[in-house]
C-alpha cells in the first residue's frame, strides 16, 4: 500500500478513445453485483467544482494559456481528492479513478512541454502526496482513437493536432518505462470483450486478498 488508508487506489490511463469509460463502466455493474465496496470517478469532473472547471476547460473556442490549462486541472485535483477520493479510502473502498496525475505529465507536461518537475511538485500539492497503487494504461495508436470519438473530436484537448497526441502516447509509453512496478500495460486496440477480460484478470489478481472478485 502506498497510502495509509484502508481503502485501494487504482487508476486508468491512456490517450483519447482508449476504451477507459466504455471498459469503467462495464466493470461498476459487475463490483456492484459482487458487493465490492467501491467508488468510480473521474478527472476532471469528479465532483460539482470539478464539473465547472472541466467545462471551462473543454469548451471549444475557450481560450485557456498552458500555464492556466495546468493550474485548473490541478485545482480540479485538489477538490477530487479532498471531496472524494480520500473520505472513499478512509472507508475501505475500492477507488477507480478515470485520469489522474499522470494525465497531467502525459498532456501537459509531454504534451504541451510544460517543465516537468513543475508538474510534478503540483501533483504532490494537489493530491496531498496521494500516488495511485497500480494505473493501467490503455495504450493505443493515438489515430486509432481519435478515430473511435466524434470526426474532427468534440473538445478543445480532441481538436488538437496529431503531433500534440502523439507526444500524449510517447509520454505515457516513458512513464511506464520509468515506473514499471506500477503500471500495467492494456493493449487497447483489442475488442471490448478482451479488453475486459484483462482489465479483471489485472484487478483481481492485484488486489485478491483484499476483494473477494470471484463473483466477477
Ligand atoms: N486531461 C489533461 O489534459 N490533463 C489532466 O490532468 C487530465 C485530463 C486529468 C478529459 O476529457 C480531457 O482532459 C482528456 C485529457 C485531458 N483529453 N481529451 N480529449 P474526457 O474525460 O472527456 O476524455 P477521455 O478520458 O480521454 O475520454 P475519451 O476520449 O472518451 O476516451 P475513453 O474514455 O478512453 O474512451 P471511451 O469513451 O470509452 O471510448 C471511445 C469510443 O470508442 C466509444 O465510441 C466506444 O464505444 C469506442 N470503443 C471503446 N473501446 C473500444 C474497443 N475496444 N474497440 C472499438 N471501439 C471501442
């Protein structure tokens, strides 16, 4: 455990059209039906400060400098983790969190070329020094994803160029290399199904002598 609390961190990386919601989604109605405590959230947006600042940050035609791009993603972490992540840990939940601070190094940092140690001293104010147990990423060629979402992509992060993505994926690709112990890597170019079938193979095998997933 990397926290003191009780509960379980578990995070879900990747770049656009990867399969994280689609693949979360699945999953709820599953713990749910194993009476797995848990709670399954998102950045940004995970709670009501969260959902302004997310639509502040995705509107299209909003313009929001890198600098100020950093600084509300960061906010929005601060409020999730105060708000929510951390009472759900304190009470012994399994916390599954869609994006979380490696979105931050991946987007802002390799993405927009943001200074790095920046980024990361942000992310251990706004997380109060709160670092995820495993994050899986759902790695998939950047052209591959945009081409699941909406022609043209419907937010202002999707509508940017195809050199921003592929530095997003290459930055996620260098975190794992520099952490392994903590990632697992999903190949997510697979159909649903499979996708599935190892995000709960990765998850059970993770955390089985803390959850009872053999109803899952
Ligand atoms: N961002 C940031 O810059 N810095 C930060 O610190 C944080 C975030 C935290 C959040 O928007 C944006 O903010 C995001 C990163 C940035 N950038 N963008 N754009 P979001 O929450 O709306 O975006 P997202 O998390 O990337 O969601 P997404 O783009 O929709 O991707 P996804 O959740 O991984 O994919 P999905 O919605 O589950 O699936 C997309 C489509 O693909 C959908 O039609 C599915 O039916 C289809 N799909 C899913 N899996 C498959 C498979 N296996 N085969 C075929 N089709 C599939």
């Amino acid at each position: 455990m990397t926290h003191g609390y009780p509960g379980t961190f578990l995070t879900l990386e990747g770049p656009e059209g990867a399969g994280k919601t689609t693949q979360v989604k699945l999953l709820a109605g599953k713990l749910e039906a194993a009476g797995i405590p848990h709670l399954i959230t998102r950045d940004p947006g995970g709670t009501p400060l969260g959902k302004q600042i997310r639509r502040a940050l995705l509107t299209p035609g909003n313009p929001v400098s890198p600098m100020a791009e950093l600084l509300l993603y960061s906010a929005d972490r601060a409020q999730h983790v105060d708000e929510l992540i951390i009472p759900a840990l304190k009470e012994g939940k399994l916390v599954i969190c869609d994006r979380y601070t490696d979105s931050t190094v991946a987007y802002q940092g390799y993405g927009r070329s943001l200074d790095l140690n920046l980024i990361s001293q942000l992310n251990a104010m706004s997380t109060q020094g709160l670092t995820p147990e495993l994050t899986i990423l759902f790695d998939l060629e950047s052209e591959k994803g945009l081409g699941r979402l909406h022609p043209g992509g419907h937010d202002r992060m999707e509508r940017e160029a195809i050199e921003f993505h592929h530095r997003v994926r290459q930055g996620y690709l260098e975190l794992v290399k520099k952490e392994p112990q903590r990632w697992q890597v999903i190949d997510a170019s697979k159909a649903l199904s499979a996708v599935q079938e190892e995000l709960k193979q990765i998850i059970s095998t993770a955390f089985s002598q803390r959850f009872n997933f053999a109803a899952i």
